[in-house]
C-alpha cells in the first residue's frame, strides 16, 4: 500500500512538472509586497537659460489648456508667431540670474530633490513604508516618468502630492490631468490619492508664521508685510477657480496665528504677481503695491509668498531683485524677502504632516 501510494506521487509529481513545461513557466513568484509611492510635483524649470531649453519649456508650459484657455485657433498663431520666437530670450535673462552654474540648474530642480529625499527619511522614520518621487509638469522629469519609477519600484498605490497649498485648476488641477494621462496607459493601474489644498494645515500655517517671526527678528521690524501669491486671470475666478478666495483666507490665517504670536505689529496685506499678457487678473498687483507703498511713505516691508512651497524664478528673481529695486527706487529703505519652505527641516515637517494624513487606511 505504502508502494502503490509513493508511485501515485510520483506520477503525480511527473505530471505536475509535464504540465509547468507545457505552460511555458507561467506559474509567476508572488510579488513582493507592494508599497505606496508618494509623488511631489511643482510646476517645473527649463533644462537651461539658452534659447533652444527655454523655447521647449515655455512652449509646453503655454500649450497647456488649463493655463491659456483661448481658443487654439486664436491662440496658436499668437503663441509660435509673437511669443516663442522672442520670449525664450527674456526670459532666459531672468534664469540666468539665478543658475546654480556649479550644478548647472536651477534652484527649484535643487530644492525639488531634496524634497524627495527629505520626506523620504522622514516618513520612513515614523514607520512609513514608502517611496518618495519627484516631478515637473512642465520640463523634467515629467509626472509620467515619475509615476512610472514609481511602479517599476514595486508601487500599487499613488499618493499624488502638487506642493501648491492652495487649490487651482491652472495648478493642481493640471497636475491631475497629467497624471491620470500617465495612468490611462497602465496595464495593472495604480489606486491614486491626490493631496487636497493644505492651507487650513495648522502646522503649516504655524511653519510660516514662525518664518516671518524669525524673519522680524532676524532683520529687524517692519511697517508692512505683504503676502504676494501668484496671480490667476480674473476670468477663471469668475468661472469658479476658488484660487483667489484661498489666498486671501490664508492671509487671514496668518494674520491671527502672527497676532497671537505677539512679535510684529505691522500690517499684513494680501497681493498677487506674475501676470502674464493684458487680460485682467487678481489684484491687487505685487509689483504695483510695493511702488504705492513706497511712494506714501512706507519705508520698511517685508515680503513672504505663502503660496509657494519652493523658491523659484518668482520668487528669486521677481520678488528679490525686480520688485525689492522697484521698491528702492521709489524712496523705500529697508526690503525683507523671507524665503520659502524649501527643503528645510520645517518644510519638510509640513509635508510629512501633510502627506500622512493621505496615507490612513489606503494599505492593501
């Protein structure tokens, strides 16, 4: 009996392994355990200040629907006939003046991948196990490639992050749509999350009051402190893009947590910069305040951009340099530009806070 039972197996075995020959190997290893990767995206950075990496990133960046929403017919011919053959020049004047040239990059792709890195550490030191990727929508590397690294890192499930903390369809919402391009393609689709506006984050509201508390100390007190965001057209609030009413609410936020804090009295007002074209857009312009300020007698502000996770050319070289001499220029005395998050032990205690909210109950 025992005879007949181990020739049974035997065959058995025989037949089992006739089978997995006949199959071609299709009996696959289990994977190993799939993980959740987190994508920071910002906005982006040409690969270079000369005209060829400038053209290609400002023709990406103005081809996109969510941020030039004239008809393409009309808009077209605008774009490759008056604005990419001259603008690249300008504008790569203005990257020029901030190039790391030891890196050979500009300072948001610096700061973007130590981001990364950064909230890496951070989340794997609270147990969090996670692979942290980085983006650009414009430039690279794109939304795609970094969601593909992502799966090819063993990621089932996306956290989907763009550091604007507040909402607008010509940011975060363009994020989205790159991204769910990217997962159009995917055969075995990853579950995504997208990380909500944060401004209402206390400990995010807390890290930029500590800056421009820190940035009073540092420098010395203030008549004025303007919280500049970048501006949208008037246009798209009017059609519901709740962009404008976030920044404000954000600058109401602030205003309180800095009352409480006690260290500057100076009056905190809310602007908006970076206009692009003749279409009306959000007001009060940065660049037009800073020169009202200064000419009614203000001589001493600072200036802090809420809205930016990340220095950047608006904030470096528009904010820095062309509104601090425009604000020189007409009288005023004393400029304060308090930098950005950036990758600094706050700002990467913010995301960390932010991001892990997203994380709760998305395991397999």
């Amino acid at each position: 009996m025992v005879s007949f039972t181990r020739r049974a197996m035997g065959v058995l075995a025989e037949r089992a392994k006739l089978l997995l020959e006949q199959s071609g190997g299709q009996l696959i290893k289990l994977p190993p355990k799939p993980k959740i990767g987190i994508l920071l995206t910002n906005t982006g950075t040409p690969s270079g200040y000369t005209y060829w990496p400038m053209r290609r990133y400002l023709s990406q960046f103005l081809l996109d629907k969510r941020i030039i929403e004239v008809p393409r017919a009309i808009w077209y011919p605008i774009l490759y006939l008056f604005i990419l053959p001259f603008r690249p020049f300008k504008k790569g004047k203005c990257y020029k003046a901030i190039w790391n040239t030891e890196k050979d990059e500009s300072p948001l792709r610096t700061i973007s991948r130590n981001q990364a890195s950064d909230l890496q550490k951070a989340l794997e030191a609270e147990g969090n196990e996670v692979v942290v990727n980085w983006a650009f929508r414009y430039g690279e590397p794109s939304i795609a490639d970094g969601i593909a690294e992502l799966q090819k890192a063993g990621c089932d499930r996306l956290v989907l992050f763009p550091l604007y903390p507040q909402y607008s369809a010509t940011t975060t919402a363009s994020m989205c749509d790159a991204a769910f391009e990217a997962l159009l393609k995917q055969r075995h689709q990853m579950a995504i999350r997208t990380v909500p506006a944060y401004y209402r984050n206390a400990v995010f509201i807390d890290t930029i009051a500590t800056t421009i508390e820190d940035g009073i100390k540092k420098n010395g007190d203030v008549e004025v402190i303007v919280l500049t965001y970048h501006g949208i057209p008037l246009g798209y609030q009017e059609k519901g893009d709740p962009y404008g009413h976030q920044c404000h609410e954000t600058t109401e936020l602030l205003k309180k947590r800095l009352a409480d804090g006690g260290v500057t009295s100076a009056d905190l007002v809310t602007s908006f910069q970076s206009r692009l074209g003749h279409l009306e857009w959000l007001k009060p312009y940065t660049e037009d305040l800073t020169v009202e300020l200064a000419k009614s007698g203000i001589k001493k502000m600072a200036m802090v951009a809420p809205g930016f996770s990340s220095d950047c050319l608006e904030t470096l070289e528009e904010l820095e340099m062309d509104v601090k001499d425009q604000f020189l220029a007409h009288e005023g005395e004393h400029f304060v530009y308090i930098p950005c998050l950036n990758d600094s032990a706050a700002g990467i205690r913010v995301l960390a806070d932010v991001v892990s909210k997203q994380l709760v109950n998305f395991e397999n």
